[in-house]
C-alpha cells in the first residue's frame, strides 16, 4: 500500500485500515514498518518520516498534529492558536521541509469516540497541501466497529485499504518466545518446557503480549 508513497511521495499518498485483537502485533509491525519506509524512501531520493502515536493518551487531533510539529523540529505552542492555524503550520512545515510525514495513529478509536469530525480531518490533511502530496495515515485499532460513529461523508472519503491480523498461533507464538528469550536470559536459563506452556496458556487469546510477559514475570 505504501510502496507509491516511497517511490513518489510527493505525488501519491495513502491510508490504511490495520485492525486485529489485544498482543496481535499491530503496533510492533506500524513501527517496523515505519523504520521500513524511511530507509526505502531514501533509495529514491525522498524523504519520508514515520511518527507512531497513541490515541488513548493524546485524546485530540490538535495534540497530535502538535507533537507532529515538535517531532518535524517546528516549535509550536500547545495553546493561544486556533486549529485551522495549526492546519496551516503544519501544511507550511511539511511542504518547506519537502517530507512526506506517514502519521500512525494507534488505538485511533479513542481518538474518534471522543471527537467523531476527527476522522473526517484526518481524511482531508492529504489535501491540505496544494501541488504536492506530503501526508499519509495508518490506523490502527482492535476492530473497525468506531466507523459506525462516523458519517456518510468521511465514511466514502476513506480510501478501504484494510488489513485484519489473527490471533498468533500456539507455533508462532513458541516461535517468538524462542526468539525473544534468547536476548533476554542467558544460556540454559530457560527450559523449552516453559516455552511451550507459556505459549500454550497464551493461544487462548492469541496473545504476544500475554505471553511474554508469563516468560517475564517467570524469569523475574
């Protein structure tokens, strides 16, 4: 989906849907996927950011695009100054800049249920440029139920790229209990048996997470 984006950021921009359940690996793959982007985009001579940011904790659009700012290297205060001159700060600050900023907006449904426009919003920044593409979003939540709270309009200005994870598997999450343990402990500390029960009790829910924090917590 992003691949345009790195080839031509300056013509092309994209969003996409990523859902799937708690410790399905949505917010470890936004990130890999970040790091990804930035280093092909330089191949083609463009320049790409990737900013991760979590929508639970920065609840309103204007926070976001604030931290944008601060991330880009733009100074801007957090108060005194309307949206629409936010919008066009930030408009200035990608265009001048001449970078393509990939935002991720994770847990995008607390973003959203507390203020429903911010979608629509979010939609449109890829037109807030004139002449050239410099805005892209991934969002990220567990399911797709919070477009039910938006209208008709942001509804048919999406563009349906739409990734669903699944739960891990028992194997893959062995597999990645494996990997990690190999960092985190030294040799001989953990036995394969704790592994698999750990991944086992884990399956039920699908979950990473869960999973490694049973190795964590064991370990500990």
């Amino acid at each position: 989906y992003f691949q345009g984006v790195v080839e031509r950021s300056g013509q092309m921009s994209q969003n996409v849907l990523l859902s799937g359940p708690v410790g399905s690996g949505k917010s470890m793959l936004a990130k890999k996927l970040g790091a990804t982007l930035e280093r092909n985009a330089l191949l083609y001579g463009n320049r790409v950011k990737f900013f991760h940011v979590n929508c639970r904790i920065d609840r309103s659009l204007q926070a976001i695009l604030t931290k944008c700012m601060h991330f880009l290297g733009h100074g801007y205060p957090s108060r005194g100054f309307g949206f629409e001159e936010l919008l066009q700060s930030f408009s200035d600050a990608l265009t001048g800049d001449k970078v393509h900023l990939i935002v991720a907006f994770d847990e995008v449904d607390s973003l959203v249920i507390s203020d429903p426009s911010s979608l629509y919003t979010i939609t449109r920044l890829r037109e807030i440029s004139q002449g050239s593409q410099v805005f892209s979003s991934l969002l990220i939540s567990k399911t797709l139920d919070y477009l039910k709270a938006v209208d008709l309009s942001t509804l048919s200005s999406l563009q349906w790229n739409s990734i669903s994870l699944d739960p891990y598997s028992l194997q893959q999450l062995y597999d990645i209990l494996s990997s990690r343990s190999q960092d985190a402990f030294n040799d001989g500390c953990v036995e394969d048996d704790s592994l698999e029960l750990a991944a086992e009790i884990a399956s039920t829910y699908g979950d990473a997470r869960y999973a490694l924090d049973l190795i964590y917590r064991a370990g500990r």
